[in-house]
C-alpha cells in the first residue's frame, strides 16, 4: 500500500474499532433500560424495515455512484454540480418516494390488519413509524454524502460521523427513557442522523461547495437500473441469514442461536479489515478503470489479493484451533453453557473455512461495480444463494447441522471461482 492508502486504512480502522465498541455499549444501555419487554418487541418489528432501507442503501449507493463520477475532474465546481443534478437530488426525491409508500402500506397494515394482541399499542406503532420513517430519511441522506466524499478519497469524516448515533442513543435512552419510554430510542436516532447531516452542511458550507448543490436534475435511466440491479444484489446477499432461520424447525434447540453467535464473531475481521480495505480501494480501482490505466489496476487488485488471503488465513486458523477458547472467553457465562461453546464452535470453524472467499469476493465486486458489470455480480450472487440453498437442504436433511455454516462457505468459494472465470475469459474485451 501507499502512504495515504495506510493512513485512509488506518483511519478506517480506527473509526470500526472505535465503533464497534461504542455500539456494545449502546446494546448494554439498552439492555439495562428496556431489557424484555412488550414495547421494546414492537419497536425492535416496526425497526426492521427503516433499517433496511439503511443498510441496503449504505452498500448499494456508493457502487451506484462513485464508478460513475468523474473522478479525474479537478473543478469542485463541475465535480459537485455534476453529482448535485445527477445523482444528490434524484436520491432526495427517490427517499421521499420510497418512505412515503412504505408509510402509506404500513398505515393501511396497522388500520386494517393489525393483530388483535397489538390493538391497544397501535399508537405507539405509529409514531414509531413516523419516528424512524424520518431517521431512515436523515441516515440514507449521509450514505450518499459518505459516497461522495470516499470518491474524493476523504474518509475521516465519514468514518467518524456514525459515532454521533450511538452516542445519541445512548444520552437519550439514559436521560430520556423515564419520560417516554421506548420512544427515548428513537428520538436517540433521529437526533443522531439530524447532527450527522448538519456536520456535513457545515463542512461543504466551509470548503465552499454547498453553493454547487443547486436544485437541478439530470434524470439518467442507466442510472435507474443501476439502482435496481445493486438493490437486488444487497437483498440476496442479506438473504443467507434468512436461508439459515428458515431450517429453524429441522435444528435442535439453540442450534440457530449457535450458528448467530459463530457469525458475529466470524465477520469481526470481515468488518473490520475486508470491508476496509474495500472502502478504501474502491476510488482508486474506479479512478484506474475510467483512465484505463490497466497496468496499475492489476497491480492494486494483485496487492488486493494477497493482503486478503494474507488476513483471512490466520483468521481461519485461529477459529479451527482455537476457536472453542474464544467462544468460552466471549460469551460462555450465565444461560450459555459449555455444550452450547461447543456447538457454536464447530459452527465457527465451518464458517471461517469462507473468509478467504469472502475477503477476495469483496475486491472482485469492488472491480465488478468499477467496470459497470453488475450484471456479473448478480448472476454470481444468484448462484451462489441456490447453491447455498440445495447444500443447506442436503446437509441438514443428513442431520450434519454444521453443513448450514459449511454451505456458507461453499457458495462464497464458487461465487468467486464464477466471477474470477468470467473476468478471465474476457479480459479482453473488459480490460482493452
């Protein structure tokens, strides 16, 4: 790596470690306050779907957008007003677009369909709607100006600006919660997201380039199925979870639990050093991509490759040898016991068999999204969730409970192996 690709990594670095802490103890605050409750069961349903309008939106949007600037452009003048018409101002109407029929449906759902033991918190269902309806709007309004500073190779700014929600969170659930309850969560997001935005106002207003945000549009419809095309692939990627609770019935008891746990602790390095590493490059090989500098692009990709392989090894090791120790340091007090370390063990061990895939499918779509082919990705993706389907069938109908993470795995090695083999039989014509 370079000397400013280090510094932007350790950046990232630090602001993931940081943040990975100061969540835990937002998730102890409200664990003491709320613990297991009525209300917090239908704040934590009515969460699910503003956070994955989030979510999605945090990965997909900087794939849709970054490869598209022009990232060579000096003039801040004609960089920013070019993203302000082409892409900021047609995002502010899609949210608007999105929240609103989301709203909508789910007025119609709690009006006409609400279940009978819910009756009588239909009110506070709908304020937290409107509530996290707004967080979701201010939260995805900082994924896209996240983007637009990555694709200027600024990562301080967003790598830290996530801190001001759990901090939020925290200060409002801890002084707020005897007055209104539940609702203190909320109100904890939704201030955190408002501060997140106003720090960007002030940061574009002191660097001079909040003029260039005038109100234009360029409606692009390439960019539109581009739009599409990440979406679903988010959705599918996000889908391995769901494949996993759907064998719920056929597992014994604790089994899923085992395989969550196993999970968490196999993407710390995933989230921590993959995705980093990603942020980071991805500017770069985009940059690389539309100057058609190929030559420095495989040598980034290559560098890439082996500080990915040179990361996921010793992870995977780690977790075969040692992982039942991790396991009983972490998590194994009170109602976990040690059969249940066991158990999540082997589930962490069949899992970390994938990280090496994982970390090389992170680079690979990185250069899929970069050369505007997702439409590879979504059919590597595709194939890999059936893969991951079929397998999760066979292994569990077989009673090898294991095979669940093991299929993980499996699917992440052939995704790869199909990206890797479709760039290579056209490299030619992509890297020409």
């Amino acid at each position: 790596m370079t000397k400013s690709l280090k510094k932007s990594f350790g950046i990232l670095f630090l602001a993931t470690i940081l943040s990975k802490g100061v969540g835990f103890m937002r998730e102890m605050v409200l664990a003491s306050k709320f613990g297991a409750s009525n209300e917090f069961d239908i704040l934590l349903t009515v969460f699910v779907v503003p956070n994955m309008i989030v979510s999605l939106l945090l990965y997909a949007i900087p794939h849709i957008i970054i490869p598209r600037l022009d990232l060579s452009e000096k003039s801040n003048q004609n960089f920013y007003s070019n993203f302000s018409k082409q892409f900021f101002w047609p995002y502010v109407f899609f949210l608007i677009f999105i929240l609103a029929l989301y709203n909508l449906l789910f007025y119609i759902y709690i009006t006409f369909f609400i279940p009978t033991e819910f009756q009588d918190y239909r009110e506070l269902i709908i304020n937290l709607t409107i509530v996290f309806s707004i967080f979701a709007f201010f939260s995805s309004l900082f994924n896209i100006f996240k983007a637009v500073y990555n694709a200027k190779n600024e990562f301080t700014l967003p790598a830290f600006t996530p801190l001001l929600i759990h901090f939020s969170v925290i200060t409002s659930v801890l002084f707020m919660y005897e007055e209104y309850g539940v609702y203190s969560f909320g109100l904890g997001l939704l201030f955190g997201s408002v501060l997140q935005i106003l720090v960007y106002v002030y940061d574009l207003k002191r660097k001079e380039i909040a003029v260039f945000f005038k109100f234009s549009m360029q409606y692009e419809k390439v960019f539109t199925s581009a739009y599409i095309i990440i979406l679903a692939i988010e959705l599918l990627g996000q889908s391995f979870t769901l494949i996993d609770r759907s064998f719920i019935s056929s597992l014994p008891e604790g089994h899923i639990s085992s395989l969550y746990y196993a999970g968490i602790l196999n993407n710390l390095p995933v989230t921590i050093l993959g995705l980093t590493a990603g942020t980071i490059l991805f500017p770069r090989i985009s940059l690389y991509v539309q100057e058609k500098r190929f030559l420095e692009l495989k040598k980034v990709l290559y560098k890439g490759f082996l500080f990915s392989l040179g990361i996921a090894i010793p992870f995977v090791l780690l977790f075969s040898f040692f992982g039942k120790l991790l396991i009983t340091l972490m998590f194994e007090r009170g109602a976990f016991s040690s059969s249940t370390s066991e158990i999540t063990s082997n589930y962490l061990t069949a899992l970390s068999f994938g990280l090496p895939f994982i970390f090389l499918h992170v680079l690979l779509a990185k250069l899929c999204f970069a050369l505007h082919q997702e439409k590879i990705l979504l059919l590597s993706t595709l194939a890999a969730v059936g893969i991951k389907i079929c397998l999760s069938s066979v292994f569990v109908s077989a009673d090898y409970y294991w095979g669940l993470a093991l299929s993980t795995s499996i699917s992440f090695f052939f995704n790869v192996i199909m990206i890797g083999s479709i760039f290579y039989k056209n490299r030619n014509r992509l890297f020409a």
